[in-house]
C-alpha cells in the first residue's frame, strides 16, 4: 500500500496525468470525512486532476506524518502550488487524506477538512 501511494505521489508532483491516474482503480471514489462523495471513476478524476495539472505551474504534496494501517495509507500532507510563476508558491494548506488500496490500486480516498476556528 505504502509503494503505490509514494509511487502515485511522485506522479503527482511531476503533473503526470497517465501515471498519476495509473495508481487508480478504474472506480475509485473520492471522499470529503465523513462520507460525502466528491466524484467517482477515472473519467471524473481525469477531469479534475488534469484540469489542475494543465492550469498550475507546480504542484507538490510532501507526507509530514503517515499511518500505516493495513492496506490504508493515511497521510498529514503539506499542499503546495503555483498559479504563474513555477518558481513562486502562493498557495499552501495541510490535508490529511486516507488511501484504501486494494489489488495494487487506490479504491478509495478520504480527505479531512479542518474546521475553522
């Protein structure tokens, strides 16, 4: 679980699209905590996650803490992107997000959304 999740991670912050969704199952759901479907299938995360490649100039996802527990994977990130200048971050936020793998494959994430204060 642990390799498919890195190996997807890579893929993210390279912003490739074809690998990135590789490390998908073809109906993989994504989850706002607790249970509210953000979209479902590769066509919809293609959608998504491919819009966003092509429109930042960088993306990047560093682990700060991890759980192994199983086959979840579940990651305290630190989000970073560029909107137009690659060499400029202007948006930074922390996500804890689940990974369920199955077969290889991430079947399910689940994103935390912090409250505000």
């Amino acid at each position: 679980a642990v390799a498919v999740v890195d190996a997807m991670s890579r893929a993210y912050n390279d912003q490739e699209i074809d690998t990135f969704i590789s490390y998908f199952a073809e109906d993989v759901a994504f989850y706002m905590f607790p249970n509210q479907l953000m979209f479902s299938g590769k066509e919809q995360l293609i959608a998504r996650y491919g819009v966003m490649f092509k429109n930042l100039q960088c993306v990047q996802s560093t682990p700060i803490k991890r759980i192994v527990h199983g086959n979840f994977v579940i990651d305290q990130e630190l989000s970073e992107s560029c909107s137009n200048d690659a060499s400029v971050i202007d948006k930074r936020g922390e996500v804890v997000a689940s990974y369920e793998v199955v077969n290889a494959k991430i079947k399910s994430v689940l994103f935390f959304k912090t409250q505000p204060k």
